[in-house]
C-alpha cells in the first residue's frame, strides 16, 4: 500500500509538471485578462458618463437615471470575466484528451515504457486524473484571488455617486456562473465537482475505449457516452415527458440524480480498468 502510495505520487509530480507551462499559461491569462476587464469596464462607463455630463449640463442624479448605477456585479457579467472561465474549461478539456494521446505520439512511443512499469496501471490513470483535478481547482483559486484583487480597482474608478454598493460576495452571488465554482455553498459545490468527476471518468472510458478498439472504440465511446448523458438527464426531464410537473419532488430528483451519477463513475471507473489492463498492450 504504501508503495503504490508513493508511485502515484511520484506518477502525479510527474504529470504535472508535464502541465505546469499549460496551466501556468491558463493562469496567466485568466489573471491578465481580467485586470483588463478590471480597468476598461469602469473605464468605458465614467468616459460615457462624463461625456453626458459635458455634453447636456446633467447633474449626478440625471447621469445616473440615463445610465444607471455602476457595480461590481457589472464587471463580473462581462467577457472579460467569462471569457477566461470558458477557455479554461475548453483548455483542460482538451488536456484531459492530450495527456492519454501525447503518450503514443512519434515511433518511440513513451506510452508502451509508461504501461511496462512495475507497478499497477490504474496508478498511471488515477496519476492523470488527480492532476487534471489539480489543474482545475488551480485555475477555480486563481479566479477567486482575481476577483478579491479585481474589487477594490473597479471601486477606485468608479466615482461615489455613479457606484453600486454591493459587496464582493453579494456580487458573485448574483452572477449564476459562479456558483458553479465557488464554494459559496458547499452542499451545491460538491454536486457540481461530482458531476465534473464522473464526466472525466466518462471521457477517459471513451479515450480508453478508442485506445483499444481503433475505429470501432470510437463508435463504442459515443454510443456509451451517449447512454451515459441520457441516464442522468432523463429524471430531469421525465416530469415534461409524463406532463406532470409534480411526479418528482426536489429532495426526490437530487436522490435519483446522485444514484445514477454514482453508477455511471463506478461503471466507467470499471471499464476504465478492464480496458488498461486487458486490451491495451505493449
């Protein structure tokens, strides 16, 4: 136990600094962009707010009527926030596809030494699925540490009469597409990091699957993930289905959803071992 405690380690220091300069890169421009955001929102709203003011004598209050109170909130509900959330999630999907391929590219290929090692071959899988989960909360804290910077520049341009007093959690809270990353509440941040662990597990089977198959691996994986999608989504859509919207209660549906999450990981995790372990070789 203890040995293949440390070799999953050591496959794991190993695979991630294989991603470093990737996630580095994610980081960088998640964080540049941002400041960007940061800097040009308020920027724009006091240029089209002092050009009102010139242009028609307006008092503050007459500003505010024609363009409104400027927030945090603003900003956060922009490109330049959610931009950087989409390329990295597109980002580390990809990755998450590139770090099985990248070992059978060239005649050497490295994946055929990575297989032949002495040790278990769901250390290797497990080794590259933490370090995808690694590069995904990184890239959660360095949006959370660009908002907490964000905040206070946007409350620097922005002039006491045109701002919106909304706190920075307040802010986040009003913007749907940080709860789905934001452990704001924890019960809701948990549901939707099991739901992005079993799509991972998912994806691997697939990528496993074309590994073993060719061609026909292809096809298998997209009628399995096809299955898999219909699975979880149809318990939420049964209540149109059946034209009754009370089939189900919340607390009922949430059980159901978990349960079949819950099997389609195990599954996939499943294949997933048969897959590696039986059908690949070297």
């Amino acid at each position: 136990m203890k040995n293949s405690l440390h070799t999953l380690l050591k496959l794991t220091n190993f695979e991630l600094e294989r991603l470093s300069k990737f996630l580095f890169t994610l980081m960088g421009l998640t964080l540049l962009i941002n400041l960007a955001g940061y800097i040009y929102t308020p920027t724009q709203y006091m240029g089209r707010i002092n050009e009102y003011l010139t242009q028609n004598s307006a008092t503050a209050d007459e500003a505010v009527k024609a363009f409104g109170h400027f927030s945090f909130y603003t900003v956060t509900n922009t490109l330049w926030i959610g931009g950087p959330i989409a390329l990295g999630i597109s980002g580390l999907l990809f990755y998450s596809v590139f770090i099985w391929y990248r070992e059978w590219f060239g005649k050497n290929t490295f994946a055929y030494r990575l297989l032949m090692l002495p040790v278990s071959r769901m250390t290797l899988y497990f080794s590259k699925f933490i370090v995808i989960f690694i590069g995904i909360f990184s890239l959660i804290a360095t949006q959370m540490v660009s908002l907490f910077i964000g905040y206070p520049i946007v409350s620097a341009i922005i002039e006491s009469p045109y701002f919106r007093e909304l706190s920075l959690i307040e802010s986040i809270q009003m913007n749907p597409l940080f709860l789905f990353f934001f452990p704001l509440d924890f019960g809701y941040f948990v549901i939707v990091n099991g739901v992005g662990f079993v799509v991972l597990l998912v994806l691997f089977t697939v990528i496993l699957m074309e590994r073993s198959f060719g061609v026909k691996g292809i096809v298998l994986g997209i009628v399995y993930s096809l299955i898999a999608l219909a699975a979880v989504l149809l318990p939420l859509f049964l209540p149109d289905l059946l034209n009754n919207r009370y089939l189900l209660y919340g607390s009922e549906l949430m059980i159901i959803e978990t349960i079949l999450l819950t099997t389609v990981g195990v599954l996939s995790l499943f294949m997933s071992r048969h897959l590696i372990n039986k059908k690949i070789t070297v």
